[in-house]
C-alpha cells in the first residue's frame, strides 16, 4: 500500500525554529539496516518505507487509550520566510507484499 501528502507552509507570521513534516504512529517500531522500519515485533515483514525525506527521523515513544506507541517523526529545520511544500510518500509491505 502506498501513501503520498503534502504538506505546504506559507510564510508564517511567528518564528518557526523546525518543521516536522512527517509524523506516523505504531504501537511497535523499529529501524531495520535498509532504512526501513519493521512495525509490529510480531509479524514478520510488515515495513514501512519512506521517500522524500529531508531531514532527521526520530522514533520517539508515544501513548494511546490502549498503550504506549512509537512515533516516528521527521525534523526539518526552518530556514526562514517563504513557502515551501514537503512531500513525501510511505509505502507499507507484509509478507514479500509491496518489494
């Protein structure tokens, strides 16, 4: 299954330090060597893939009405006045699906 969104910044009228264009959630996340991320310790080859990044990915740990989750944010530095668009595209796979 593949995703695609943008997400477009106008000139803001307050001083923006970072941008974070990119924010997905799972209850279990962990990044594999190939710069994918295996999403659900239980089930083997279900991964997120992701085109268009700029900036830093961060896994950072999240909560949920029904546990803890992993949220995997992208950190792009705002250098100033202007519009800008970020786009990007997640791709998910299970099983061989999707390679």
């Amino acid at each position: 299954m593949r995703m695609s969104d943008c997400l477009q910044v106008g000139d803001p009228p307050f001083e923006l330090d970072e941008v974070r264009p990119l924010v997905f959630a799972a209850f279990g996340m962990s990044e594999q060597g190939d710069g994918s991320y295996q999403l659900h310790p239980g089930v083997p080859g279900f991964l997120l893939r992701i085109a268009g990044v700029e900036g830093s990915l961060h896994i950072d740990p999240g909560a949920s009405p029904v546990g803890e989750t992993c949220i995997l944010c992208e950190r792009v530095s705002w250098t100033g006045g202007g519009r800008r668009a970020f786009r990007r595209t997640l791709e998910l796979s299970w099983g061989g699906q999707g390679e």
